[in-house]
C-alpha cells in the first residue's frame, strides 16, 4: 500500500505546498486541511487525531496530538491548545513526506 500511496502524495503535495527557499521548511496555511485532502484523494480512511493533556498548569496546559491514517501514525505535535496540537502533528506528518523527498 505504502508503494501505492507515496507517489500520490508526492505529487498532490508538490502542486500544494510552498517552501520558503533560505530554509526549505513547510509554509502551510491549513495544513490539517492539506494533510485530509491528500489523503482522501487517495480513498483511504479520513485522518484521525488522538490528543490528549500531557502536562501544564490549569491556566496553561500542554497537549499533545498524534495523526493516524488506517491505524498507522503519520505525524505527532504538542501545544498550548488541542487545535494548535492537531495542527503540529499534521505540520509534523507533511514534514515526514517531505524529508522522504515525496515533495
């Protein structure tokens, strides 16, 4: 499957992402929206967050989300919030694309 999926990504996120050229890092607007429609382009499972606290006070707490798609983690990032945690971890499973020179 993952033969089958890699090139589809690939492609779907080098007509999607911009790099900023002094660093090559990830310039995403809506990367949880991104991560989602690349993966439904593909028809597999919808992404799926798991997030939780994992540490912090009451007035600042810290969580941290992992993104899975079929039962397989794609990406992991913490935060101040459970959407910022959410965004981190698609941010974190693009990333891991990239590095994979998929895009």
């Amino acid at each position: 499957m993952r033969n089958f999926l890699e090139p589809i990504f690939a492609e779907a996120l080098e007509k999607s992402v911009d790099l900023e050229p002094e660093n090559e890092s990830l310039n995403i607007e809506n990367p949880k929206g991104l991560f989602q429609e690349l993966v439904l382009k593909n028809g597999t499972d919808v992404p799926r967050y798991k997030t939780e606290k994992c540490g912090g006070s009451e007035h600042e707490p810290s969580f941290i989300s992992r993104v899975f798609v079929a039962n397989r983690l794609y990406g992991e990032g913490q935060g101040g919030s459970k959407k910022e945690a959410e965004k981190c971890a698609a941010e974190n499973a693009l990333s891991k694309l990239r590095q994979r020179r998929l895009i």
